[in-house]
C-alpha cells in the first residue's frame, strides 16, 4: 500500500524517492525535489492518506489511537559524504529488519568490505 502511495504522490508533487526502507515504527525515505512547498505538501499529502487508508477513515474523522507518534523528522542532505552516509544509514536499517544483527556503533568505523557486504 505504501509502495503505491509513494508512487502516486512522488509524481504528483514532483519528488523523487531514491531509497526507502519501511520498518515496523517507522519509514526512511531519501528523496528528491525542487521547491520546498512541494517537499512540504508531498509529506503532509503521504502521511494523511497512509493514515486514511490504514484505518479506512476516508469520510470520517479517525477517533481511535493515534497512528503517528512523532512528527515527521527531516533533514536537508547537502554534498556527496552526508548522502552516502544516509544512504548507507537507510540500507543497513533494511538489512536489520531482514535479519542483520543490530550493533551499537552501526555506521562508525566500518570497512569498504563491510561496506559492500551490506549493498549485497
């Protein structure tokens, strides 16, 4: 359903998701865009219709336990090093959550060999 959705709305709001890794509380998203009003809108549009269609609230207003715990939390990525850094970030959250072992220092001080592995 969320595959679908990013789909839709990464057209419509002229985003492009490079890389994104759903996990059991939360979902990693590495995107594109130009003007920061559609950065904006597509979140807002995403969040709401993921709501709407998980509890299938689409004429009503949702009276139940809240589905977001947290706002969204974004981050600007600006040169080449912080977006392989996410990037990686994002790909070994997805190897966890398909069975990698969780270490403390995840990212820190691993090898190109490590690296590799984890792309693999």
């Amino acid at each position: 359903m969320l595959n679908s959705l990013l789909k839709k709305y990464s057209f419509k709001f002229f985003v492009k998701v490079e890389q994104f890794s759903i996990q059991h509380d939360h979902i990693h998203l590495l995107i594109r865009g130009g003007k920061r009003s559609n950065l904006q809108s597509f979140f807002k549009v995403l969040a709401g219709q993921f709501v709407q269609r998980l509890t299938d609230t689409f004429d009503k207003r949702h009276e139940g336990q809240k589905i977001w715990k947290y706002r969204p939390f974004t981050r600007v990525i600006k040169g080449y090093r912080p977006y392989l850094t996410v990037r990686n970030y994002i790909q070994l959250n997805e190897c966890e959550m398909l069975g990698r072992p969780y270490s403390k220092t995840r990212l820190r001080g691993l090898s190109k060999e490590q690296l590799r592995e984890l792309w693999e």
